[in-house]
C-alpha cells in the first residue's frame, strides 16, 4: 500500500463538521470560522532524520525547512501564514547545541513571514530526531485557490527550476508566499498546488482533483542546474533523501530529474489561456529573479501526455511516494 492508497483508506469515514469548508485532500484544511471575508487554513507536516534531513545536517537547515514545507502547502492555497506549534521529538543522546540551532533556523524563517511560534510539544524518540509544524494562515474567501479548479484548455505554469533539489535546494528552498499572494489578488487562478513529490505526480493530483487532463511540452519544463549537472551517484530526489542510500544510485537524465526528483517547492498553477501573456509579463516585471515557464495546457480527455520532437505520448513515469 502507497501513501496515496493509504491516504484514501484513512480519510474515507473521517468525522466533519459544518465548519469544514474543504477537508482531506487539498493543500490545506479551510475551516469557516465566522469571519466574513476569510477562512482559516490549517496545514501540519513533519520532517523526519534519514528521511527529508541527514544526521550532519546543519540544525538551522532542519528548522528552515519543516517551517518551509508548511508554508509552500499555505502559499498554494492563496494564503498568508499567521501562527505554528512545533512538536520536537529527539533521540536520547542528543545535543542541545543542535536544537538550538534548529530552532534559530526555524525562528528566522517565521520573522521574515510574519509567522508566530506559539507553543508546541517535546518528547523523545527512540532513533531520531523528527520535527512536526502544524501552521495556522488565512486566506480571502474571494481568493482561495483549490486543486480542484482547473477547466480544460488552461494554461498551465510553473515557478522556478525543477530537479535535483538534493544537491542543496531542499534545505533552503524560499516558499513562493509573496508571489502566490500576487497571483491571487491580480488573477483568476484555477487550480494550484506546490511540488513536493515532483512534477509528474503533482501535477496528476491536481488533474485528478479537477477531473482533466493535461499536454506537457517537453522543450518547456525548466530543468536546473543541479539537475542537468548531477553526477552519478547522487541520488534521485531528496523526498526519500535516496542520496543518502549506502548504494549507488544512478544520476537521471535532465529532463526525468525535473519531472520526478520531488522537493522542489515550487508553483504550479493553471489559469485561463487569454489571460497567459499577462500573467507572465507581470510575473517578470514582479519577480524577475524567479522564473516562471508556461509548460502547457489542460485538456478535456483525461490523462497525463507528453509533447516532444518526437511526437505526442502518455508519459508514464511518476514522482516520490512514501512506502512505494
């Protein structure tokens, strides 16, 4: 059983409540709470030693990073990031100096986002370290972006670089709160989601989620550096941390890395084909350190595809899952 399938087999009979706008299955929780123009967002992730960090991880890093994925998860939805408990669970042998600087890391991050640390919880761990974040945000109700709203014949874009995030990005990737912040409040975003399994499966999670397909264009995607330069040996993608492996690992070719490597912590969003153009111009003029590609379309027929000089195909490879 994977952890999609063991998601499904979790959330089937979960109890609800009126106030749960939009429950399992999206980036965030939306929870009505009587504001008139807003919902709360509640998200909560975990970072685990051998699995998102290893043991020589500098501290500062494990902390930017848990923070980080919860507030990429409130950047999708359209929101802004307000307060986090952090739950820290730590090996008998460990050293405080460690700690402390997970927690200078953890703590930077939420001041430069306005994010309070609010309490949390302590305990121990018979093997590692393992450190949970549940964040509370808040978003419009007029500018709530789900996955599941994607129509046929949209656009679809994506932030920055994709691939090879374990050679350094995965610990200090910037979550895109700033520039989803502006997406929503200039555009009508259908559908979003931030790439932390890859884009080949990312991407299908919102396809299934507003019920289309999509062509992806190859000669599009942008691929990174550290994807394109990757020796081999250096492992797959740093979801798993399978760069870690005592056994070699083959180094995969560009393009494969930027659709399954995972942890890239990206944008990836669809928006209505005429408004294209204007969304990429006023990226550019916005944010133009940070790259934005269109790399294709959603269509009507169900099916993920694939666009190369080679001709159309299904594309078939998939990103990171946990207990596959």
């Amino acid at each position: 059983m994977n952890e999609t399938e063991l998601i499904q087999r979790l959330t089937r009979d979960l109890p609800t409540s009126p106030e749960v706008v939009v429950g399992p299955g999206d980036d965030c929780a939306v929870l009505e709470v009587g504001l008139a123009d807003r919902w709360l967002l509640f998200k909560t992730d975990a970072v685990v030693e051998g699995v998102h960090f290893t043991g020589p991880t500098p501290g500062d890093l494990v902390g930017h990073k848990a923070l980080a994925r919860c507030l990429s998860d409130v950047a999708a939805m359209g929101g802004q990031a307000s307060s986090a408990l952090v739950t820290l669970a730590l090996p008998p042998q460990f050293e405080v100096a460690r700690v402390d600087a997970i927690y200078a890391g953890l703590s930077r991050l939420a001041r430069r986002f306005g994010v309070a640390i609010v309490g949390g919880e302590t305990t121990t761990h018979p093997e590692r370290l393992l450190l949970s974040v549940a964040l509370l945000g808040w978003v419009e109700k007029t500018r709530c972006v789900r996955r599941s709203g994607a129509r046929p014949g949209a656009a679809l874009f994506v932030s920055g670089e994709l691939g090879g995030s374990i050679v350094k990005k995965h610990l200090e990737f910037e979550p895109r709160l700033v520039e989803a912040r502006w997406l929503v409040a200039h555009f009508q975003v259908q559908a979003m989601i931030d790439l932390s399994d890859g884009l080949a499966t990312d991407l299908r999670h919102l396809l299934d989620a507003s019920q289309v397909g999509a062509e992806l264009l190859a000669d599009a995607i942008p691929i990174s550096g550290a994807a394109r330069e990757r020796p081999a040996g250096a492992g797959p993608g740093s979801a798993g941390m399978a760069g870690d492996s005592p056994a070699p690992l083959r180094a995969k070719p560009p393009l494969l890395a930027a659709l399954t490597d995972g942890e890239d912590f990206e944008l990836l969003f669809a928006v209505a084909s005429q408004d294209a153009v204007a969304v990429l111009d006023g990226w550019r003029a916005q944010f133009p350190q940070v790259r934005l590609s269109c790399i294709g379309r959603t269509t009507a027929g169900g099916g993920l595809q694939l666009r190369d000089r080679q001709g159309v195909r299904p594309l078939e490879v998939h990103g990171y899952t946990h207990f596959a």
